[in-house]
C-alpha cells in the first residue's frame, strides 16, 4: 500500500504544479485589468456643419459626412468630399485629434466628445496654407450607410 499512495502523492503533485500556474497567472491578468475601461465609441457615421467663414477646403453644396472606422483609441476619419480626405485620429478620453498631410497642406483636427449626445466639436485648421484659418465645427450622428 506504500507504492500506491506514493504513485497517489506523485500524480497529485504533478498535477497542482501543472494546474496552480495557469490559474495563478489568469487570476493575476483579471486583478490586473480590472481598471481598465474602453475608449467611447466614435465610429459610425457623422454630419458635419461648418459655423465659421474658414477657407473652405472640405465644403461642398450637400451636408459634408464623415465615415469613422475605429479600433481602440485609433481611428480613421473619412469625409465626403470630391478627394475623400482621410485623417487618422487619436481619442484620449473625451478629447480627439490628428493630423494629416493633404495636397501640401497638413489638416489639424482637434475636437471634444460631449456627454451624452454624442456630438464633436472642434476645429479644422489647414496648417501651411497660407490664409486658411481655423474651421470651427460640430459633427453630429448621421444615418448609417
């Protein structure tokens, strides 16, 4: 009877030493993400209204729309216009921005989230564009395409 609970002890053993590390670990990875949250849900479909004179570069004679593919904090911007200007965009919390470099030009977009509509609300500046000066704009949800 020694060698059989032996033979008992050993396969017990050997199987909490094969078992007690991934459940450790799994336990450790839910402890350690229980902070973190999603970033807000901007992708979709947007209109865009202009309220200042601006320079007009992504104006058209219908209401502008705008196309967000999101992932993560990441997003990609894509407006209705004759060359479907694209800007990558980073959302930090409620605030959004990017960059973009476009026929020699570099649009800037910075914008606030609000809470809860849902709508942006920012500015479009052309940087290096001579007299261009700020856009200011709300963008509120569109229909879906």
């Amino acid at each position: 009877m020694g060698f059989a609970l032996r033979r008992a002890a050993k396969a017990t053993l050997v199987y909490a030493m094969l078992v007690a590390p991934p459940v450790a670990g799994l336990l450790w990875i839910l402890r350690a993400g229980e902070d973190l949250h999603p970033p807000r849900h901007i992708g979709g479909d947007w209109v865009v209204s202009f309220s200042g004179s601006g320079c007009g570069r992504l104006r058209a004679d219908a209401p502008l729309a705008l196309h967000v593919s999101q992932s993560g904090p990441r997003s990609i911007a894509t407006f209705s216009d004759a060359a479907h200007t694209q800007i990558a965009l980073r959302l930090d919390g409620n605030a959004l921005a990017g960059e973009q470099d476009r026929s020699g030009c570099r649009l800037a977009v910075a914008a606030t989230l609000s809470d809860p509509a849902g709508s942006l609300t920012g500015t479009m500046r052309w940087l290096g564009c001579g007299t261009c000066t700020a856009e200011p704009f709300v963008a509120s949800r569109g229909p879906s395409r």
